[in-house]
C-alpha cells in the first residue's frame, strides 16, 4: 500500500489528518481497526487523513469516544469548518509544494504566491467589509499566502509560470501606496531567472483561454495536477489525462499574451502613472 505523506502546513484540514493519523498509529491501530471501532468505512478515514474529505461533527465525536481524546478532535472540526480556505485548496497546497514546475492564471487580484503582505491584507480586510470571512479568519489567509511564498525560496525554487489577465496590474487594491509596491514586487519577481511572468492583455477579448484562476503543477515524477476555483469552492484534478487539455489551453494562452519583456514595460509604465 503506498502511504501518501501528510503536511500540517496545508491549512485546517490537513492538521486534522495528520493528528488523526498519529492518534491512530500511537495506539498501533490500522483504518480497519477504527473503521470497526466508529463504524465508518476505512475509505472514508483515509480520505480524512489525506485531506480529500472534510471531517463531519458527528464523526469527529465518534473519533473522541473511540480514542478517549474529550472533545479534542470535535474541536478541530470547528477548526476545519471556519477555515477561510476554500474546500479542495488546502489539498492543493500540500501538492504545491512538491511541484518542479507551478503554472498560474488569475484574474482582478494578483496571484497569492506574488502578492505583497499589505497588498494581501488589503484583498482580506475587503473580504472582512463585504462580511464573507471574520478578522480572525483574515489574518489567518494572510498568515497562509506568507507561508506558501516561503516555499519559493527553498534551495531549488520550482520553476514558475505566471500569466495575469490585464485586470491584475491595472485595478488597484489597497490604494495608490499598496498598488505600487505590488508593481515593484511584479517586476521584481519578473525578473528571477526562474520566472515567466506575462500579462494576457484586454486585446486578447474572446481568445482568452480561462474565465476562472486555474493552477497547474507538474511533480518530480512528471504528473500532472490542477486546480480550478469558483467562488464558493476549489477542485483539485489528480488525473494527468484530464489535466493535458487543462495545459494545452495554458500554452495557448501564453502565445496570446504579451511576452515578458512587453508585460514587464507595461507594469513599469503602470508604477510610473502611482505616486
């Protein structure tokens, strides 16, 4: 049986896995052993362990009965449930991590991994206004989008494609002092040896590939995965075969775009218009 790693960095649901995992192997139980025990299939509490299901109330109280735990585990279910993470994000970001290559498309906001604290702040306090999250859960995005960054500055970076729809660069957030260092850290980023950086100009009109952010890695293995987000919920593609067409469509919007050198010029001619 291949043990898939756990990464309690991956946001509320993958702490859950992990300390379900530990819990379980501490009293050298197997998922059939706790599956007789709460009366859940071992399918379902290896999809918990690994973050692919998100932990119910009523299963986590099974769990507490059965490991003797007093609530701990209901507890991390409220965790779980009050992440400000959309639901199949937090997986992706476990996967993220492994990724060689990273290829990302947003549009209206800068992507997480490129984005200034302040101008991060900014995008969760307008969340917090419109009342979609709270402030603890705010601080607790921000919180997140600085861990994942850390991850690009390991010893060997993954190579990473970023194409940003016009509307990126050209709405600001955060006001005028918030959106210039955002620039500057866009041409900063730019200008890594290990970064394609492109912006998808409004010309592109109806050619342009996606209407949603779509992420695409690729693993030390050369696997592919996806992922893709509405506004209420993310999907995480494991399948490499359904994630070719996903990356044929990224290589077609990457030709449309504005070269880096044209993208790079037009984020310096957009600092230059901030005070």
């Amino acid at each position: 049986m291949n043990r898939v790693e756990l990464d309690p960095q991956g946001g509320p649901g993958a702490e859950f896995g992990v300390f379900l995992r530990s819990s379980r192997e501490q009293r050298g139980w197997t998922q059939d052993d706790l599956a007789k025990t709460t009366g859940y299939s071992s399918s379902h509490i290896s999809a918990v362990e690994t973050n692919r299901r998100p932990p119910t109330p009523r299963f986590s109280k099974k769990l507490d009965k059965a490991f003797g735990t007093d609530g701990v585990l209901t507890r991390k279910t409220n965790d779980v449930k009050n992440s400000p993470l959309l639901e199949g994000f937090a997986e992706y970001v476990v996967q993220e991590a492994k990724a060689v290559e990273l290829r990302l498309f947003d549009l209206g906001i800068v992507p997480g991994l490129l984005q200034t604290q302040r101008y991060a702040e900014a995008i969760a306090a307008g969340a917090v206004r419109r009342g979609s999250i709270t402030q603890d859960q705010a601080d607790k995005r921000v919180e997140f989008v600085t861990a994942r960054q850390l991850r690009l500055h390991r010893d060997q970076p993954p190579l990473l494609h970023v194409v940003m729809d016009e509307s990126c660069v050209r709405r600001t957030v955060g006001g005028p002092a918030v959106m210039a260092a955002q620039l500057e850290r866009l041409a900063e980023v730019s200008a890594l040896p290990h970064t394609v950086l492109q912006v998808a100009s409004f010309a592109i009109g109806e050619d342009r590939t996606f209407d949603l952010p779509v992420n695409i890695l690729t693993l030390p293995n050369r696997s592919l995965m996806s992922y893709a987000e509405s506004s209420q919920q993310g999907h995480l593609e494991r399948d490499s075969d359904s994630v070719v067409p996903i990356l044929t469509a990224y290589y077609q919007l990457q030709a449309t775009a504005l070269s880096p050198a044209e993208s790079a010029a037009l984020i310096s001619s957009l600092r230059k218009e901030l005070p």
